[in-house]
C-alpha cells in the first residue's frame, strides 16, 4: 500500500470496526449520538453551530439530536454567558456513563476480533493509534481538516 492510500484505508477500516461493533453488540443508538457526546467530553461545552460544524451536520439536525439527547439527560442546554442569544451544550455526568459504557461496550465486542494479534502487531497498533489521536486532537483543537 502506497502512503497516499494509508489514511483513507485507516478512515475506511474504523467506519467498518464501529458499524460492526454497533452491530455485533445490538447497539441501536445512532452513531451521531456518539460524536456528539464524545466531542462535548473531550472538549467541554460548545454551541449548536459549533456542534453541527464539527460533526458535519446542518445546525436544524443538530438541535434536534440535542433535543434527544437532553430529553434522555445526556446532554444540557443553557444560554452562553458570553451571548445570551446563543445556547451552549454541554454533557451530563449521566452522559459521560454512556459513553464510556458505550466504549466498554465496543471495546469488550471487538476484543475477540484481534484475539490472534501478535505482540508485535500490538506495538505497531498502539503506535498508529497514538499517532492518529495526535494529529486528530491537533485537527479538533485548531478547526483544521473540517
């Protein structure tokens, strides 16, 4: 594989891991769910736009998942101090348990998957993962690759 095909195989690969995940462990709650509360975890509260911006979603769709998800108090809505007119969104300590239930969950039903996984294949693993999760909360941080 040349390098130019590297990270698209990476990107594909991870789309495929979560489908089957959600599949495999009978998860029947939409993937956006997830990116919405993992982005309020990893980065504190943010407005819709904001949110909508990030997980490449139109703002309407966006305030309907927050809807959702504040109804099943994962998530809560309140005017941005800085502007009144605006509403920021931020996650629950009731969300946070679900998404890291959630990642439990995925993690303990793709633990099979790699069961055969070398020692060797592991470092090379951890390597890449530590080497996406910079350059990813590098991209997250600085508004770039959006």
């Amino acid at each position: 594989m040349n390098r130019l095909d590297v990270i698209p195989s990476i990107v594909l690969s991870a789309y495929a891991l979560a489908r089957i995940a959600a599949q495999d462990a009978g998860n029947e709650a939409p993937a956006a769910q997830w990116r919405v509360l993992s982005l309020l975890d990893q980065q504190g509260s943010q407005r819709v736009g904001e949110l909508a911006s990030a997980a490449r979603t139109t703002q309407p769709g966006m305030t309907r998942l927050i809807g959702v998800l504040e109804r099943e108090e994962l998530v809560l809505r309140s005017p941005d101090p800085a502007d009144s007119r605006a509403t920021v969104v931020e996650v629950t300590p009731a969300g946070s348990a679900a998404l890291q239930a959630w990642r439990a969950e995925f993690r303990d039903t793709l633990a099979p998957r790699f069961a055969g996984v070398s020692d060797e294949e592991w470092g090379v693993l951890i390597r890449a993962a530590e080497i996406l999760s910079t350059h990813t909360d590098n991209a997250d941080k600085t508004g770039a690759a959006r």
